[in-house]
C-alpha cells in the first residue's frame, strides 16, 4: 500500500506540470522508493507522506532554470532527489546523459534499480565525488547538489564542474544568504537566489561560475587561508 498522498501528487504536479510519460516514469521512482524505504533509509521516514511535493516537485523545479540542457550530473544523489527525477524529464531528450554519484552502496544500489525499471538515460557512480569529479566534468552542463554540505564545501567539491562552464543548482534552506557570506571569504562567486516552488523556507542557488580565491597560491592554502576554513 502506498504511503503517498493523492492529493499531494495532484498538488505537486500542478506545481511542475510534466507529460504523461515523465508521470509514469516518477511514479514508478515513487513506488520503489516506498518499497526500498522499508530496509534503507532513503528519505525522511516522515517525508514519505507528501513525497510528491517534498522531494518529487523540489527537483523538478530545477529544470526551467537551465533550458534544453542534455548533460546532468548529480552529487550525493541518495534517495535519487533530484537526480532521478531530472532523468525522468531529460529521458525525452535525445543524447539526455545524467550520471549520479553514491558512495553508499545500498543507496547506489536503489537508483540503479530505478533506473532500470523507469528506463531512465542514467549512470551510477558508486564512489566518493573527489575521485571522480575532474574525469567526468568536462562537458557537463549541469551539477546539482540537494542536502549534501555547507556552501564552502560545495563549491570544493563542485570547482572541477564549474571550471568547465557548468552551472550549479543547489537546493539550500534558509540559512543561504550565510552560507554564500561564508563562502565568499574564499570564493569569488557569480550566483543567484530563487526561492523555492515547495518549501516556504527553502532556495534554489543558482551558480553561474566560482573562483578560489588566492588560487596561485593554492599550495599554500592551509597557510594563507586558515582563517577561512569552515571544516
């Protein structure tokens, strides 16, 4: 039996309207998702109710933000928000590619199963973003990032995306005009805040480029830039 409500997918979707088709391959995302919850903790057991709006409508308000992009990477993508769901709108795209990155096993386990069963242009990258990152920027478009660390450690673990001319869309909370203060003790950052379609606390930041400050002498960092450290 399934956990969702109705009306919260109808909500949901008059929020980010998609095709029928994108419809089918998110509730066949929705309904493993219930059924993998059950042994692994892929969202918040109490989310699971309003799953449409809270996890499925957050992501999809992502894709009016960067027009007919094909090229999508995912950081951290656990329960497959947003990664997932982007798939299931860029599976319409000829040449649509989304890779997803999961360390967690299990979790990375779950999206590959989704994106089986969804037939969904994707692949899992069941490893840590730092030994990945720099061998599959180039070319990307997008890197997206939901929940995943503070801002200054984003842009870290993102700089090798943005390098190449991607653009990055991080879902953020209220505290997003102090997460970009802190960052940019240590980056120079072109960005730009959208409030959230679903979530009256939440953002969308919009990374267009992010410089490291202090970069020739990045050999240097932990002496010149130890005031800045956020851990």
């Amino acid at each position: 039996m399934s956990h969702a409500d109705s009306s919260d997918r109808r909500h949901a979707l008059s929020l980010t309207p998609v095709s029928r088709e994108t419809e089918q391959r998110l509730d066949t995302i929705v309904a493993l998702l219930e059924k993998w919850q059950r042994t692994i903790n892929l969202v918040a057991p109490a989310s699971l109710k309003a799953v449409w709006t809270r996890h499925v409508a957050d992501s999809l308000q992502l894709l009016p933000l960067v027009g007919e992009v094909r090229r999508w990477v995912d950081l951290g993508s656990g329960g497959g928000f947003p990664g997932l769901v982007v798939a299931a709108v860029l599976a319409e795209r000829p040449g649509a590619d989304v890779t997803l990155v999961e360390s967690d096993s299990r979790k990375a386990a779950f999206l590959r199963e989704a994106a089986r069963l969804a037939d969904l242009p994707v692949t899992v990258l069941p490893a840590r973003i730092e030994q990945v990152a720099r061998s599959i920027a180039p070319g990307v478009e997008v890197v997206s990032a939901r929940a995943l660390a503070p801002l200054p450690r984003l842009l870290e673990l993102t700089a090798p995306f943005l390098a190449e001319g991607a653009t990055g869309l991080f879902l953020k909370g209220q505290d997003v005009d102090n997460e970009l203060t802190q960052a940019s003790k240590s980056w120079r950052i072109e960005a730009e805040i959208k409030a959230s379609l679903t979530d009256g606390g939440g953002h969308v930041l919009i990374v267009r480029a992010a410089e490291k400050l202090g970069l020739a002498s990045a050999g240097d960092r932990g002496n010149s830039q130890g005031g800045h450290h956020d851990g």
